[in-house]
C-alpha cells in the first residue's frame, strides 16, 4: 500500500506536564495516517511508506537482490526490502543503534563512520551488492545549518561507500536534506551512474527538509 489512509484527528490527553516539543510531537504522532498504518501492518516504524513509494516509483527492488541498508533502526526499510527482495535475496542492515532481528536480513550494530567500519561491512557483505539505501541522519542539533552539513555529510560518506560496494548496473537512495545534495556529489554520481535524481516521496513529512538521492545504472569502471 503506498497511500496513507484517511486523516484521523485525535487530542492528546495527558499534556499536563509534558515540554511544549514533546506535546507537539505526541499530538503529530496521534493524527498521522502514516503512524497508524504502521501499525496496523506490522513495520517498525512510519519511514516502511518512504521507501515502498520510492520503490513503487522507480523499481528498484527486485527478487534476490543483495541489499545493504545503512542507518537502518528501527527496521522499517529493512523489513519492506526483505518483503520486496524475498527468500532468494540479502540484506545486511546496519546502524549504530541496536535493532531487534528481522528475519530473511543480517544485522550489525556498528557506527559506519567509524575507523574500520567500511572493512567490517564489507567483510560481511562477502562481494558486491545490487543497491544501497542509506536512511542515516545524525541526532537533530536544532541548527539548521549545522544539521545540513552533518547530514550532507552522511550522504556524501554512504554515495561513496555504494560506488566501492555496488555491482554494475546497482543504485543508490539516500537521505539528503533540503535544497539537495551538493553540486559536487551530483557531479560525480551522474559520472557514475545513468540516472541521477532527487526525490520527496509523499510519506515525507510536509514540514520536514528531508529529500532523497536517487542514483541508477550504475556503470562498469572505465578500464585504463
């Protein structure tokens, strides 16, 4: 399913007490459509819907694939790649947080910009993968411009890592934040890969800056 259903209006009940923020955020998780259909299907967490209209979208995941999923926890793009790639597929999830198990994917709990850490990936990817979702977004500062860089940086650190690990013909998504990710990446994915594109699917929150990076084809190295 990739809509959410009817809007649902419901008042938070127990304020009293509660930081302004904190009333806010409850009141907002009460009234999505995307949180209850969460839910009521069984994925982690609101951000499965992203990644299904994504995946709708562009037809990205396909049966046994081999995935790695980076900034996974709590599961919710790890469980519809499982679903969408099926038993004959892979998916390593990683994330520094821990995640509880899902079947038909391998978890590690690991801080991907961490010394060693793209060795230890690679070590138990065992070879190359068909696509790479990056989700990863540092802790919220309430800066926007310092959150901007942090994240673009997450970005540019897991477009990196993809062009290391991805098969010919593999993609990349990534989460990028508002006004995209920076010419000079793009620049150098589109050398890369047949198709670059930024993306905000609907299950993005209107009020969030979060867009994605969209990279497929990805070419066969030139040969010196």
């Amino acid at each position: 399913m990739t809509t959410a259903p009817r809007n649902l209006k419901a008042k938070l009940k127990t304020a009293r007490g509660r930081p302004i923020g904190s009333q806010i955020w409850l009141q907002r998780q009460l009234n999505d459509p995307y949180v209850h259909e969460a839910k009521r299907l069984g994925y982690r967490s609101r951000a499965a819907f992203k990644l299904i209209q994504l995946d709708d979208k562009y037809r990205l995941l396909r049966k046994g694939q081999r995935v790695l999923d980076l900034g996974a926890a709590p599961g919710g793009w790890t469980q519809v790649a499982v679903e969408r790639i099926g038993s004959e597929g892979s998916i390593l999830a990683v994330d520094i947080l821990p995640m509880d198990g899902i079947g038909g994917a391998k978890v590690m709990q690991l801080d991907f910009l961490a010394e060693g850490a793209d060795r230890a990936i690679r070590d138990m990817l065992g070879g190359a993968v068909d696509i790479v979702l990056s989700d990863m977004a540092p802790p919220a500062t309430g800066h926007k411009q310092t959150d901007h860089l942090r994240i673009m940086a997450l970005c540019d650190a897991a477009a990196d890592f993809a062009l290391k690990v991805l098969a010919p013909g593999g993609a990349l998504i990534c989460k990028t934040w508002q006004g995209g990710a920076s010419g000079e990446l793009v620049t150098a994915l589109k050398r890369r890969f047949g198709v670059v594109r930024h993306a905000k699917p609907e299950a993005s929150r209107k009020d969030s800056a979060e867009t994605f990076l969209v990279a497929t084809a990805l070419k066969a190295p030139e040969i010196a």
